[in-house]
C-alpha cells in the first residue's frame, strides 16, 4: 500500500524529466545560433568572441540546472518577451487566516479559495510563467474550510527579474522581491512571510519532511490529565483510517507517524476561561486526520469515553470501521508549520517590518471587537438591565 504514494511520486518526477529534455535541446539549439552570430562579429577582439561564447554556455549549464519542469513555450499576451524571460523555482511560505475561505486548495470550483486568491495576485504582478500547470506548482498542504495556516508552503516557476513592471527589485542582484510585491496585491487576510529558492527536483507536497498543526481550545470542564494519558498513545505509526474522513478513490494506504502530541496551557486567559493548545506533528496527515483525533480527544476530556478508546481505535482488527462521531470544529486549527531540508526562507527587513506592522493592525482590530463583547458582558451583570 505505501508504494501507491511512491509510484504516483515517480511518474510524476518522470513526466518532469521529459520537460526538462525538451528545454535542454531548445537551450541547446538557442546556444548554437548565439555561438554563430558571436563568430560572425566584428565588434569586438578574437578574445571577445570566445569569451561570450563561454558566457553562454555557462549561462545554459546554469539554465539546465534551473530550468527544469519549464515547458519550451510560455503562453500570455507578451508571448515573445515570456519565454524568454529569466525565472527559477521558487519557494513560498504563506500565512492566512481561514475564515471567509473555502479551504485552500480550489479544486472544489468553491469561491473564495487562499489558492485562488494567491494565483490572482501572481498573475497581476506577471510573476507567473505560462499556465498554472506549466509552472509546476505544488503545495505541502490542503487545508479545510475555515483552517489557518502559518507556515503554508508552496513551490512553483516565476519570473526572477522583471524590467520595466513598476515591481521593486532588490538592486544588489535585480532580484524580485516576491515577499513585497505579492503582499500589496493579496487580501488581508493572506501574506507571503518569505521565500527561497530550491532545486529543480523540488515539491511542496513530496519534499516536505514534516508538519505541525496546533489546535486552539478554551479549557473548561475538560479533564486535561486524562486527554494527556490519551495523547500519548497517538505517537509512532498507525493506522489512521479511524481518524480520518475516507477517501477510497486516491487513498489505499491509511498508516502515517505522528512525532509528537502535546496538550499544554497557552498562556491566555480570561476572567471565564483559560486557553489550551494541542500540537500535533507528523510526516504527513490524512483527510481531517488531525480534527478526527481532536474530537476523540474531547470526548474522552468530557469524561464520555476512557483513553483506551484511542487503543480500539487504532486497533483496525479491533475496529475495521469508523464509528460515528462529530469533527472538532475547523476554525482552531492552525498549520503551523511544514519543515524542509536545507530551506532557509527569507525576508528583506522593509518587508518584515512591514508584515509586523500589518499584524500588530490586524491585532488591535479584533481585540477591539473582543471588548465590545466584554462590554456586553458587564452590561448584563449590572442588575436590573437585564429582562
């Protein structure tokens, strides 16, 4: 069963390396014709003419490293100017805040998707290289309605450089910077917290090394101790298909690891109640794996079901099918963060500062909503006032 992810990985990589061939001979063939019309010249020394031949064909060794997964043509409007344009794989890290969305991924012809409003943005900045497809996108996770995520990921071919577009660029190098640009196009809602550029064999979603999702939760009459004895026995290798929305058609293999599971005070509180977090990590997740466990964890803090249940549940000769129970809600969950090897994302300092800024804004906005609803409260505890 663990080979069906594999297979999928590898014909996907394939079909990869056949793009790639067909840009190396087109970069191949360009590398002629420039040789030639450098031979040709006579502006310049003998020594000139070798020199930009041997420009070329290190600017092509480069291209062949870089430019894998591009198709030979770009398509738009600026057809001639596109496939010609400089551009490289890029790495995304995106924070969003889910509650207007449906979800991330735009599958689903849903409106509004992050996914959709991020493509938006791309294609207004004339960051994108041909179609969605050509630019050999991929991302690491595909989170339901309503879910945030701070520490999102995706890969995809942009433009490296763009003259003339009104775009600031980082002068030392011409390098776009997408963190900037993108973000005075997005919704408010969504922000690109940094980038990094990444092999040709990279993807989002198969390079991905690990994830975190944490879970928000005001505590209650929740018996902490006995979720904790729970938790525990959610880490190592399952099988998860107990834990999880089934989906037959593209899923045969239910078994993931999960790394750790913490249950620990988030150090907020009110005058009513006290707000907890549950951290999850893992390789990888399935279908609303992490909301399913959740609510299991909920019921047994509710004192309606023992940690053993988790035993049972986990146990597919025991239970080969899923009993019904509700998710947990979607609008606590946080994908926190998905971990790469040898990825280290960057922020130019303006840029930063101006996300800090952007969410200090966003901040005060809600906790002076939070005090209208304080103010509510305390018009109810004046006696008298109340009917």
């Amino acid at each position: 069963m663990a080979a069906a992810g594999d297979s999928e990985a590898v014909a996907l990589l394939r079909a990869e390396v056949g793009v790639l061939r067909l840009r190396v001979m087109e970069l191949e063939r360009e590398n002629q014709m420039l040789v030639k019309i450098s031979s040709r010249c006579t502006c310049g020394s003998k020594e000139d003419n070798v020199t930009s031949s041997l420009v070329v064909s290190s600017s092509l060794r480069s291209s062949n490293r870089e430019l894998q997964n591009i198709k030979p043509h770009c398509t738009g409007r600026q057809l001639g100017v596109v496939s010609r344009c400089q551009k490289r794989l890029v790495a995304l890290k995106i924070m969003y805040f889910g509650q207007r969305f449906y979800g991330f991924a735009s599958e689903a012809h849903t409106e509004p998707t992050v996914e959709s409003e991020i493509f938006k943005a791309l294609e207004r900045a004339k960051l994108l290289v041909g179609s969605r497809k050509e630019s050999c996108y991929s991302r690491c996770g595909r989170t339901d309605k309503g879910v945030s995520a701070t520490g999102q990921v995706i890969s995809l071919f942009l433009r490296s450089n763009i003259k003339g577009a009104g775009l600031d660029v980082v002068d030392k190098e011409s390098e776009i910077d997408y963190v900037k640009v993108l973000n005075r196009i997005l919704p408010r809602d969504i922000r690109v917290i940094g980038w990094c550029p990444v092999a040709a064999d990279f993807l989002a979603r198969f390079s991905c090394l690990g994830r975190e999702y944490k879970y928000l939760f005001w505590k209650g009459d929740l018996d902490i101790l006995e979720m904790q004895k729970a938790a525990s026995k959610f880490i190592g290798e399952h099988d998860y298909r107990n834990f999880c929305k089934m989906d037959a058609a593209n899923v045969s293999n239910y078994r993931r690891q999960i790394t750790d599971l913490n249950i620990s005070a988030y150090d907020q509180r009110t005058n009513y109640d006290e707000l907890w977090a549950i951290t999850i990590k893992g390789s990888a997740f399935l279908w609303h794996q992490v909301r399913c466990m959740v609510a299991v964890l909920f019921l047994i803090g509710q004192g309606l079901e023992s940690p053993c249940i988790v035993d049972s549940l986990l146990d597919i000769t025991k239970t080969p099918r899923k009993p019904q129970y509700k998710m947990a809600p979607e609008l606590p969950l946080i994908l926190r963060s998905c971990l790469f090897d040898e990825v280290n994302f960057t922020c130019s300092s303006d840029a930063g500062q101006a996300l800090i800024e952007h969410l200090k804004d966003e901040y005060h906005q809600y906790m002076l909503q939070a005090a209208i609803f304080h103010e509510a409260f305390s018009c109810l505890s004046v006696p008298g006032t109340y009917m």
